[in-house]
C-alpha cells in the first residue's frame, strides 16, 4: 500500500507559478506509476500530467507546455505549473498504482489534494 501526500497548493494571480509536490511512501513505492488529477467546482476530474515507469511523461492538451511533470529517486512527484490561468483553479490531487493499472488509468491510492486558485 502507498500513503500519497501533496503539498505546494497556493492563490496566484494570473501569469505566475506554482510547484506542487507529493511525497509517497509505503511498500513498494517505487514500482508504481504516478500522476497528477485536478477537479474543479462543478467539473469532472481529470488526468493533468502522468510519469510512466520508463520516465517518459504524458500531459493533458490543457496544460501542455505550461506544465511539467517529474519524479525523483526518492518517489516524490512534483508539478511545475508556469503561466497559470484561472482555468486551472482545482484541487489537485496525486495517484498511483501498478504500471499496468495505471496505464488504464486505473488508479487506487490518492492523496488528499492541494488547492490551486488563480485568479486575474
């Protein structure tokens, strides 16, 4: 099992930037695939960035090239986020599972989200 906790959620004002990091523990931690989710009020979740275990990263068609998404040795995830907008106000939230699952964007373990608000 894995214990995911975010930190780094902030108000911003339109423009800036925020880093948003999770730290994960537990067995295992590192066999699993990691990624970041938002929600918004009123809005579904969605997938934001994803890190496979080969390294490679997936983004959301929303955030990409604003966003970068990266992992380090000791299973701590981060979000780069630059030139945020009021759109990209939510919670965000880390998951992780096995790759397999993952890949299928199956995801069992969450934090407990971190609050993004940007405003103009």
């Amino acid at each position: 099992q894995v214990q995911l906790a975010e930190s780094g959620g902030d108000s911003v004002q339109s423009g800036g930037s925020l880093r948003l990091s999770c730290a994960a523990s537990g067995n295992r931690a590192e066999s699993y695939c990691m990624a970041w989710f938002r929600q918004a009020p009123g809005k579904e979740r969605e997938r934001v960035a994803a890190v496979d275990d080969d390294g490679s990263s997936v983004y959301a068609d929303s955030v990409r090239g604003r966003f970068t998404v990266s992992r380090d040795r000791n299973n701590n995830l981060y979000l780069q986020m630059d030139s945020l907008q009021p759109e990209d106000t939510a919670i965000y939230y880390c998951a992780a599972d096995f790759c397999g699952l993952a890949r299928r964007g199956d995801y069992h373990y969450w934090g407990q989200g971190t609050q993004v608000t940007v405003s103009t």
